[in-house]
C-alpha cells in the first residue's frame, strides 16, 4: 500500500516495521533533557532582540548523534524489576533494546515541537511589565498548562477529519519526514536522480551557514532588498508603498531565507494554495489598504502605513495611565475624555479577515474523483493505525474541564473564532489571552506527523514539563535583571515580541471590542466580514456547479482569505518573496523536473531552515553577544536601507 499523492510517496515510507522499539528509556532520557535545555534557552531568547531560536530541525540534528551514541555506550542486556514493587514488579526493561531508529527519532522530535509555543507563557510578561500586576507563580503555570490541555483535546476532537483522513496532508510534516527518513533509512537510488538526500541536505545546509553571514552581518540590504526606496529615500509616499520595514513591501525581493519563509517554507505549500493566498494578500494590503488609507478612512491617514503600536486621537502611541485605574479597569469616563484606540490600516482590518475566514472553513466537498480517492486514502491509513496504540479519548475529552476557562470562552476555543463575538465585552486585559490559543493547530500538526511515522501519540510530558520550564526561566530572569522589557536594557532584553500582545490586550480586554466594533464604534462595519465570508464560498459553489470548467471553479475562498492572516508581523516583502520563490519550485521545477523536484524539494526546505538557524545563532554568538551589539560593519550595504523614511 502507498499514498495516493506523489508529494507523501516521495517522502513517507510505507514500509512499518511494528517490532521496533519507541518508547525507550534512552529516547525518554535523549528527548526530556533536550526539552529543558532548549525550552530554558528559547524562553530566555524571547526576551531578547535580536535573538536566534533553537527550532525543532535543530534539535532533531542535535538529538541524531546523541541517539547513535547512547545506542553505541549503553549496555545491550534486559533487567527485571523486583516483584515486590508495586504495579511494575516483575517487567523486563533495557537501556539499549535495539539500534536507535526513526521512531524514537520522531518522539524527540515530537517532544521538542510542542514545547515551542510561548503564547501564554508571554502573557506573564505583557501583564508584569506592561500592566504592573504580577501573576503568582501557580497562576502562570496553570494558566500555561490549561492552553495546552484544551489544544490537546481539542485535538482529539478533530482528529478524525484533520489526521485520519490520508487526503488532509500537512505538508510541513513533508519536510520533517524526509530529513528523518533521509538520516535514518536514505532511499539511495530508489528514484534513480542524482546524489543521495543525506549529501544534498549537507551540502545545502553548509553552504546556508556561510551565506547567512551575508544578510545577517555583512550585508544586511540583502534582507531588507527595497532597491526603489534606496533610489527616492526621502520621497514618502514611494516608502510607505515599496518599504520593506513600515511599508507595504512591494520592492518583492529579499536574499534572506529567515525573510522568505517567514509566513511558512514556500517549498512546501502547493502552487494551486500558494497562489491563492498570495492573491488574496494582494487584493487586501496592495489594493484596499492604500485606498483606505489615502483616503483617510477611519483616520488612518495621520497614522503610519504600517507599524506595532496603538494609537490616540493625537497619532501618539496610546497611554495606558490615561485610561486605567488602580484595580487594572477601564476608567470609562477618562476613556472617552482621552480618545479611543486608533490602529494602522492592516492590523485594524485584520479582525475582518479573521470573521471573514472562519465561516469559509467550515465548507467543504468532495467530488465523485476526489471521494473516491479519499475512501481508498483512509482504508490504507487505516491499516496501519489499527497495529499502533491509540491514545484513550476519553483521556483527550476530560481535558478541557480545567475551570480557568469560563464556558462561554470554551465555546469560542472550540471553534477557534476568538475574534466572532464582538460584542462581548471583556474588561480585564488578561482575559483576552485566553481566547487565543495557539496550541491546538500544533497539536493537531504533530499528532499528523506521529500517524506519518507510525508512532503511538503520547505528548502531554513534555508539554507539562515545557511550561514548568519556560515559567520558571521566565521569573528567574525578572528576578535577577531588574530593567527587563525597557528599551535601552544593556543587554537587549527589551521584550519586543510583546508589542503586538499589549495592544490586544488593550483591544479585546481593557477597552473591549464593543467600544471599537459595537454600534458607534470607529470599526462597527468589521463584524460584517463574517457574512462576507459566509456567503461568497456559497455563491462561488453555484458557479462551479453552473460552470465547472471556468477558471473561476478553481478559486478557494476561505484560501484566499486566509493570505492577509499574517500582516502583522509579516510586510509585504516577506509575502512577494514567498510567492516568487514558491513560483519558481512548485510550479517551473515542478513541471519542468518532477523526478528531481519529489527527491530533492522537501529535503532542500530543510535544509535551508537549519542552515539559516545555525547561520543566525552563529552571527550571534560570535559577532553580536561578544560586543553586546555594537560591533557592526558600517558601509553602504548595511546602512542604505536604513537610511529612508521607510524606516
């Protein structure tokens, strides 16, 4: 039995060898240490800017050698424990069952992923440095740990349609799987094309650690390429159009992969989504928000085309004081003496786009080609779950019994529309943070990515220990550096991710929505977006039933809405290099050399991800920590794109 798709064929071994050992006590031993080295690491490097992160290909190259020496070291014989010990009396266990293989390979790495998410790890941050309210150390571990039980069972929830079906294909988990299965069972010349994947991915990989000193250090225009603004640096409004930094990025080129794949890999994305969602982008921050803002709508004009803050009436950034009171609570009467919330065209049009998107999801159809090929995509799934050990769902269900989530937020987590009930005022600023939850759709990609590696789901230890981690580092730092989060803390521990969280904050807590999107207020039309996004997937079916072979028939909307969804923190130029890269291997390469593009497209995203990481720690560790970021190289490729008022 095989995958129906090419892309899963060329990277997901259909061959399962259900004897191999998983879970051992040296992946268990490999996989936690590496968990609380790297969770401690990145939750101290989100505080600081510019920074690397240890990202999960790193650790999955890290923990390689580290499994192949324990398998090396570690005795080979079985020990059994005493009868008189209670439940586990009498078992047999060993350090080294077996040779280390690519499924205890996939469990660190699994172990590592999930532990990547600090959304609510932040709010911590945003509420002890931005609000000046401590959260005890309980409450942030429970408030942390109840985001991760509700993603898990709510990715329990999903499983049947997200996972079980072989049709619904992750393709990050693509990348994944071929570096795992290009370390561990290289397929030599199974495709008869060229070098093995192992040497393509070092070769690659090698040569990215050295080019990353280019955009990162020596010429750092390169990640910033905004050629128009260097010619007319002073002229505003071709800044605010072709600016890389605070325009609206359409210069289209960067050189810098961190740049390009900022949105997702455009390696792995399928040019009939890439285009799409590229299209979708276009329309709305190339062609709505320049209409919305030069024709000053909602007072948009006296604002920055693009930026990170929350602005008053008098386009300054928005002062909490004005408005707060000693409790943490909106003091109404101050608000309105003061101003209410004014927001740049893109992040004041991104809950439209949220409404708009959500009702689109829930849409879907098979044709009679397509059901057929997902009924014959499930029975092949299918036989090899049945010889794996599945997860008690009722274990999945109970979680989301936590009381830290009042029912009427459950109920907007369920359905992931954190943005659908506008009129609900929220008047604490924290109670925002537990509408997001970030968890569910990684949870969701990694329980996909054990059914690709035939390995039995089991997560919530490391998750559990992640979050003990990341608080924990977390505090400690507050603790020890008194001036954390400022802006001109020595050694740049300025807290800039937590921009964005605060004006949320402020948004969808302190203020509430209904004083923005209710009856009077300044975007009471936004809500309207989720009739948009109701209607339009309806009336474009009818056409395709009408008219199936207009070109029309192709265009998905909840997909093309789904584009904008990463304004911000993404610009312009991070979405146009994404679209020109993706254009270039997914639809030339792809046409033009499939044979080369199935052995080598997923193996090369990889690759790049780790090179650019292990470039980006290296720059730092050997140019930016030693000087504390003062050694620079000052010349014209390192200053020309500062140099404009794009900045």
């Amino acid at each position: 039995d095989d995958s129906i798709y090419p892309e899963v064929r060329a990277s997901v071994s259909n061959v399962d060898d259900t004897e191999m050992p998983v879970m051992t006590i040296r992946a268990w031993v490999i996989g936690i240490t590496l968990v609380v080295v790297t969770t401690g690491i990145n939750a101290f490097l989100n505080l600081r800017w510019p920074a690397p992160v240890l990202a999960p290909s790193v650790v999955m190259l890290i923990s390689f050698p580290l499994g192949k020496l324990a398998a090396l070291v570690l005795p080979i014989r079985y020990w059994t424990i005493p009868e008189r010990i209670p439940w586990i009396g009498g078992m047999e266990f060993s350090l080294n069952p077996a040779p280390f293989n690519v499924k205890e390979h996939t469990l660190i790495c699994i172990m590592a992923n999930i532990t990547a998410s600090t959304y609510l790890v932040n709010a911590a941050a945003v509420t002890d440095k931005r609000f000046g309210y401590h959260l005890n150390l309980g409450m942030q571990v429970l408030l942390t740990i109840s985001t991760k039980l509700v993603g898990f069972s709510l990715a329990a929830f999903w499983r049947n349609i997200l996972i079980i079906p072989g049709s619904s294909i992750w393709p990050q988990n693509l990348v994944i799987s071929t570096l795992l299965n290009s370390l561990h069972a290289e397929d030599g010349g199974r495709m008869g094309y060229g070098m093995s994947r192992r040497r393509f991915f070092t070769y690659v990989a090698g040569g990215t650690v050295l080019y990353s000193f280019l955009p990162g250090f020596l010429f750092t225009g390169l990640s910033y390429f905004s050629f128009i603004c260097w010619i007319r640096p002073n002229n505003v409004v071709v800044n605010q159009l072709f600016g890389s930094v605070t325009g609206l990025g359409m210069s289209f080129l960067s050189f810098d992969w961190s740049q390009i794949s900022w949105v997702i890999s455009p390696l792995v994305v399928p040019w009939w989504a890439l285009w799409q969602q590229f299209l979708g982008f276009v329309v709305f921050y190339w062609l709505i928000v320049p209409i919305l803002y030069y024709k000053n709508v909602w007072k948009s004009g006296h604002l920055p085309i693009m930026g990170g803050s929350a602005y008053d009436r008098f386009a300054e950034p928005y002062s909490l004081k004005h408005v707060i009171t000693p409790d943490f609570r909106l003091n109404v009467t101050a608000y309105e003496e003061y101003s209410p919330i004014y927001s740049y065209p893109p992040q004041s049009l991104c809950p439209s786009y949220s409404w708009a998107h959500a009702p689109g999801t829930t849409y879907r159809s098979f044709g009679p080609l397509e059901r057929n090929s997902f009924l014959l995509a499930v029975r092949i799934i299918n036989r090899f779950i049945i010889d794996h050990e599945e997860c008690n769902q009722i274990r999945l269900d109970i979680c989301p019994g936590s009381k830290v989530i009042p029912l009427y937020e459950g109920v907007q987590l369920l359905l992931k529309f954190h943005h659908v009930l506008p009129p609900l005022t929220l008047s604490s600023p924290l109670r925002r943070y537990l509408l997001v939850q970030r968890s569910l759709v990684r949870i969701v990609l990694l329980l996909d990515l054990f059914g690709s590696a035939d390995t039995p789901p089991a997560q919530a230890v490391a998750a559990t220990l992640a979050v003990v981690v990341q608080v924990g580092v977390q505090n400690l730092v507050f603790k020890i550096v008194p001036d954390v989060c400022t802006p001109n803390q020595a050694n740049q521990l300025t807290c800039n991710s937590l921009g964005v969280q605060f004006t949320s904050s402020l948004v969808w807590g302190l203020i509430g929505p209904r004083r923005l999107f209710g009856k009077g207020g300044i975007y009471r039309f936004h809500p309207y977006g989720i009739l948009i996004g109701a209607i339009l997937p309806v009336i474009l079916w009818f056409w395709h039933r009408r008219r199936p072979n207009s070109r029309f028939s192709t265009l998905h909307i909840p997909l093309a809405l789904s584009g904008p969804l990463g304004v911000p923190p993404a610009t312009g130029i991070n979405y146009s290099s994404w679209f020109l890269l993706g254009f270039v291997t997914q639809y030339i390469v792809r046409t033009r050399k499939p044979q080369w593009w199935l052995k080598y497209n997923y193996i090369l995203s990889s690759a790049l991800d780790t090179g650019t990481i292990f470039g980006i720690i290296l720059v730092f560790l050997c140019l930016y920590l030693p000087k504390k970021g003062t050694l620079t190289l000052n010349w014209w490729g390192n200053t020309v794109w500062q140099n404009s008022t794009s900045i």
